[in-house]
C-alpha cells in the first residue's frame, strides 16, 4: 500500500468509526429518552383493558353465583380490593369506592373510543344511580364524579347530568357555616364532633362542576370556603397533613387533630400527602387562587423531598414508618400523586419538568415493579396498595383507586407527551 492508498484507507476506517459511533450515540440517547420518558402508553392501555376485563366478568360470576348481597343486605355491585386469601371483594354502591371501577372503564373509554368500554361502563355506572339521595358521607365526588361525571364529559348524556346536579346538592347538606366545612364522616361520634378529612378535599371537584353547569354559585362557594379551612387547620409548619381535624359545631374551634389511617396523630400518612396534594391542585385549577396553588407546591416538595421516600418513588404507608423493616408499600398514593404532580406542572413552568419526571419515573415504578401479572389478581391492574394498616384492613393488596389513578396519570402523561411533541 503506497503512501496514498494508505492515507485513504485511514481517512475511510475513521469515517466509518466515526459513523458506527454516531449510531451507538443515537441509539443510546433514544434508549434512554425512552427510560426518561416513562411506561409505554399503549402497552399498558392494552394491559389494563386485559385486566379489566377480566375484572368485570369475575365480577358477574360472583353475582351470577347468587352471593349478591353484604351482611347488610345491600347489594353488591363493584370490585373494590382483594381479600387476604386472594378472592374478590364485591362492594355495594354507598361505599365509598364504588364509583373508581366503573371510572376505570371510562377512563378506558376515553383512550381507546371502543363501544365495548362505553357499554361496560354504562352498566356499571348506572348500578351507582341512587347514591345521588345519599346525605350521609362526604364521600359522593369519588363515587359520583368518577362514574357520572367522567361519563357526562365523555358523553354529554344529560341524564348523567341531573344524577350529578342531584349528588353535588346532597353533599352541600353536609356543610356547617360555623365551622367552615363539609362534615367528612358520621362515625365515632363519641370520639369526634364534627370530623373533617384531608380526603374530603377530593369531593370539591364534584361542586365547583356543579357551578359551573348550573350557575348557581352555592356549590363552589361551599368548595373554596372548605378548602381554606382545610388549609388552614390540616397542615403542619412542615407542609405534612394532620388526617382528621375535629371541630366544635358551636364555636368552630378545632378540638382534636387526630389520624385514623395513619401511624399516629403526629405522623404523615400517604395517602392523606396524595389527596391533599391532588385536591388543593385541583382546586387551584378551578379557582385561579394563589393560595391553593402555594400549599399544592409545599406538600409536593414535602412529599418528594422526604428521606423516607424509597429510590423507587412507591412511599410506604405512613412516611413515618422506619424504612427497611418490611412495612407494606402503598401503590395507591403513588398513583394518585402521580396524576396531581402532572397536573401542577402544568401550573409553574420553573417547575413542570421535574413534576413531569418524578410522575413519569413513579408510573414506570408501578409498571415495571408494582403491576399485577398478566390474569393475575382476579384483573386487577396494580399490586400492593395499603387500605387502613391501623386496622389490618387491605394491607398490600390490589384496590380499585390505584388503577383508577394509575390509568388517569397515564392518560395525562400522554396528552402532555403528545403536546411537547408538537
Ligand atoms: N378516603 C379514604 C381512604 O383514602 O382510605
């Protein structure tokens, strides 16, 4: 090979060294990308609807069976968790979970627009119907807002309308002027007066919807008022929430600020973190006011900053439990602070990017670590949600709100996706 031959030869190697690198660059950043990115959208709507399925004709076959009624005799009509042993656990329509299965079918509806969904989700909404009479529970935006509401918006069907204008006036029965808020719960009445959950935050959505559609201004007015009481009596100086404030109905004066759920009175229970920061969120979202939007930022620093949350984004039960010691996880608080931190980036630009990845990193713990196995869990979509520790009642198993809320982030993940991308 002449001095020139050579100089080619050398100049072409390099070339193509330089152009095998390139490749092994850009294929690593688009791998990465794609770990940045999060979960798979459709690979996981494909899932979900496979368990889903499943869920709803396990569902039929326990009411087919005859088993169709609780020791109240109420009857059954949704899935809400699984049992210790691994059977299904039908619930009637007052329970407080009732509306999030028929919400996952429309969620489902939403983001595939096949007739199959609607259908499913027709059926098992209109089992919730007489719940829009029910004055005894603060719990009516869960269960009505996500079975009507998530149907009227995706439908427009007036008669899920008047449901819903009928469900936001039975929950504004429960409000006392004096204290400033909606009475979350009638239980334990000789240990609470008047007993206010940070949870309850969550029922607002269904008020300010209800001012909106009617232009009756009642509703949200009852909303913002709870909410700052909320505000002003559930929070610490750290920006954890107290999970129950008791008041007194004569002079609204707090008497007690207790957990139910929790560790103790002083602890931060998880979920109680994933509500509050959802709520106060969307209550920013529906009333442009400053203050919501300062307390949603100091529980999600709260939240993401605090040294007992795991690497892997699932907090345990209680963030005050000792890490390492085998405490159960609770997939469901993850999921439902998910949806919230995308929504809230939305809100501060400074901040909407590390929302985005600390959302999209906990939906791809839950997709990678957390979710059931393909048919498994009777077709629920998540593993390992904690319902009431204190109690021993639905520790680590699947429960309905997970997957209602895994399913929400995913879709709000994907619409944001969507529109960066253009
Ligand atoms: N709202 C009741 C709970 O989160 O368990």
């Amino acid at each position: 090979m002449n001095a020139k031959t050579r100089l080619v030869f050398l100049t072409g190697k390099r070339s193509f060294i330089l152009i095998v690198w390139m490749f092994i660059c850009l294929f690593a950043s688009s791998c990465s990308m794609k770990k940045n990115n999060g979960p798979d959208f459709s690979e996981l709507v494909t899932f979900s609807g496979q368990q889903l399925e499943l869920l709803a004709e396990n569902t039929e076959k326990i009411l087919e069976s005859g088993n169709n009624v609780n020791r109240q005799g109420r009857l059954l009509v949704v899935p809400r968790n699984l049992n210790e042993d691994g059977t299904l656990r039908l619930i009637p329509s007052r329970d407080w979970v009732s509306g999030f299965f028929p919400g996952s079918l429309w969620l489902m509806y939403q983001y595939t627009g096949l007739p199959r969904w609607k259908s499913l989700a027709e059926k098992y909404t209109l089992r919730l119907e007489n719940e829009k009479y029910t004055t005894t529970t603060h719990d009516l935006g869960f269960m009505m807002g996500c079975s009507f509401g998530k149907g009227y918006e995706l439908t427009g069907n007036p008669a899920y309308r008047d449901v819903l204008i009928q469900s936001a006036r039975s929950l504004i029965t429960r409000y006392n002027p004096v204290v400033g808020a909606i009475r979350s719960w009638d239980h334990n009445s000789d240990k609470w007066q008047y007993p206010v959950i940070i949870d309850n935050m969550m029922n607002l959505e269904l008020l300010f919807w209800a001012s909106r559609v009617t232009g009756d201004p009642i509703f949200s007015e009852i909303a913002v008022k709870h909410a700052q009481t909320s505000l002003a009596s559930h929070y610490r100086n750290d920006f954890s929430s107290y999970h129950v404030i008791d008041f007194d109905t004569i002079t609204g004066e707090i008497r007690n600020k207790h957990t139910h759920q929790g560790l103790h009175h002083e602890s931060a229970w998880a979920r109680g973190q994933a509500w509050g920061l959802y709520g106060f969120t969307m209550t920013y979202r529906e009333t442009g006011m400053a203050e919501f939007l300062n307390i949603a930022e100091r529980i999600a620093d709260f939240y993401l900053s605090h040294p007992n949350l795991p690497e892997d984004l699932i907090p345990y039960w209680d963030f005050n439990v000792e890490p390492g010691q085998g405490e159960p996880r609770d997939v469901s608080a993850a999921a439902i602070t998910a949806s919230a931190l995308f929504e809230l980036g939305s809100f501060i630009p400074g901040k909407k990017q590390f929302y985005h990845e600390k959302a999209s990193a906990m939906l791809a713990s839950m997709a990678n670590k957390y979710r059931s196995a393909p048919g498994g869990n009777q077709g629920f979509i998540l593993a390992h949600s904690t319902g009431h520790k204190p109690h021993n009642s639905e520790v680590d198993v699947p429960i309905m709100y997970a997957d209602y809320y895994f399913l929400e982030a995913l879709g709000r993940k994907n619409n944001l996706d969507k529109s960066n991308n253009n």
